[in-house]
C-alpha cells in the first residue's frame, strides 16, 4: 500500500505529492509545524499541540487554514489510510505561495501538508539503556517560542551530536541550558527535585514539558521551574529529555561525562511510566 499524505485538501500518494518551488515555506522557511505522537493509534496530547500550531502562526501573522476541529479529522484519516499504530503525526502550515519578496504577500492562501511516520516508541531500546548527549553552543534567533520551520541551528547541532555518536544535542547560552534540538531537558536534583528551565522566548514551549510537569504535580514529585547551569546539569542526580517522539528519553552522559550512576534513573522512569499511563488513558 502507498504511503498517503495530505497536501491542500487532498489526500494522495506519497510519490505524487508536490508543493510549489515558489511557496514561501520553501524559499523562507516562512512556515510553522506542530508534530503529535500516536500510540495505539491514537493520538497523544493533540488538542495542545494543535493550540500551539494557532499560537505559533498568530505569532507571524499567518491566518489558520481552517478550525482547528477541522484538523482532528484530517489527522485521524491519514492514521487510518497509512494503519499507524505509533509514531507520529507532522502538519505544516506556510504563508503559501508568491513570487519571491520578502514581505508578506496578499490574497495567499496558507499551504497546508500532512504527513504521518511510524516510530518505535514504547518498545524503545534507547529509553532502557539511557543516551549519550553533548553540548552545543546556542546560535538560534530570539523567538524560539514560535514553532517555525527554519531549523538550520537545530540541524547544526544535531548533526554535531550525530557525527560524535550522541542521540541529542543540549544548547547552552550564557553557561545555563536552554533545550535540546528538539527536546525539553530536565534534570533532577541529588534530593530528588525536578527541575526545568521555565517558559519564554527563550525556549519552545514543549507540549510533553508541560503535561510532565503536571503529571509530576499529582504524583507530589516537587518541581522547580528556574534556570540552570551546565555545571549544574553534569552533576545532576539524573537527566532526561521529552518530545512529542520519544516522550521520556534518560540521558546517562552529557560530553562523555556519565550523569549520577550513567544509568536511567528512578524518577526518570517513573516519569516515563506516568506520561505512558496518561497517554493511554489512565
């Protein structure tokens, strides 16, 4: 069976799928994405990440496409047609299409894109053994709030961690940790706190962040929302990352240093445990 896909309002096979060589998310990364997790087949925390795709494209001034009820269906469709049973669903949204300049163009229509991808999460062979990270500096513009698709720096780091055998990169601005490349990091304390930088321009509002936080909150695991140095992050008791795709990953070293015993720890797990049971309906 072909992969199926969606682009501006129909669903089609993967290898018929095109998008202009004038659309502006193409010339100028001019564009948002938003990416949930299914498990089960079903999706996982949608209507949140659905919520940040309208903040994100409020934020430069792109109008939504279409309610955002209107989305679910189309999500759901392409879980059936393509029989996902877990990984992810990816939506895009660009200004659309116009001769290149750069200011905004009039009468657009916004380009809308679709896709799903089969991920082995739960069964993850990484998440029982924990990951290796390293550190990079942090190049990015001043709005990493806004979800947009121009992910050069993102790349650069990720492709730094791959090149040194490491599965994320963690960004450091004034010696203090922002986030991964595409991930949220928390670290615990020696007397058991979860600590995570808090919210602002500074760092994407993450959608598994934030449902952590308040799964923590209900499993009376204190939580400190603050920033925190590299060096405090080496000599953290335990360390982790969440993302809509791998929800819960350990980290057991950070630049060849092991963090705590350099393996998962109790509280990692225990979070990993809780986003599972949330997701599934618990």
């Amino acid at each position: 069976m072909s992969r199926i896909v969606y682009v501006d309002g129909a669903f089609v096979p993967f290898e018929d799928a095109r998008v202009s060589i004038m659309d502006r998310g193409f010339l100028f990364g001019d564009g948002i994405y938003e990416v949930s997790a299914v498990l089960d087949g079903k999706l996982v925390d949608n209507e949140a990440h659905l919520a940040r795709l309208e903040r994100s494209l409020s934020m430069i001034r792109i109008d939504l496409p279409m309610p955002l009820a209107d989305i679910v269906p189309l999500q759901q469709q392409l879980i059936e047609k393509n029989d996902l049973k877990e990984g992810i669903v990816y939506i895009e949204v660009t200004r659309g299409v116009s001769e290149r300049d750069f200011s905004f163009p009039k009468g657009v229509k916004p380009t809308v894109v679709m896709f799903t991808q089969p991920k082995n999460i739960v069964a993850n062979p990484n998440a029982e053994t924990g990951v290796p990270v390293i550190t990079v500096p942090d190049i990015r513009w001043e709005r990493r709030d806004i979800k947009s698709v121009a992910l050069l720096a993102q790349v650069l780091a990720k492709q730094a961690a791959a090149e040194k055998g490491a599965y994320e990169a963690i960004m450091i601005e004034d010696g203090h940790v922002t986030e991964g490349g595409s991930s949220t990091i928390f670290i615990v304390t020696k007397d058991g706190k979860l600590v995570t930088r808090p919210l602002s321009n500074a760092i994407l509002p993450g959608i598994t962040r934030a449902t952590l936080l308040k799964l923590a909150t209900e499993h009376q695991i204190t939580i400190e929302e603050r920033l925190f140095s590299l060096e405090e992050t080496m000599n953290a008791a335990e360390a982790f990352l969440t993302s809509a795709s791998s929800f819960v990953m350990p980290i057991i070293s950070i630049d060849g240093k092991a963090i705590g015993s350099g393996k998962p720890g109790a509280i990692t797990k225990k979070a990993r445990e809780m986003y599972f049971e949330m997701a599934r309906g618990g």
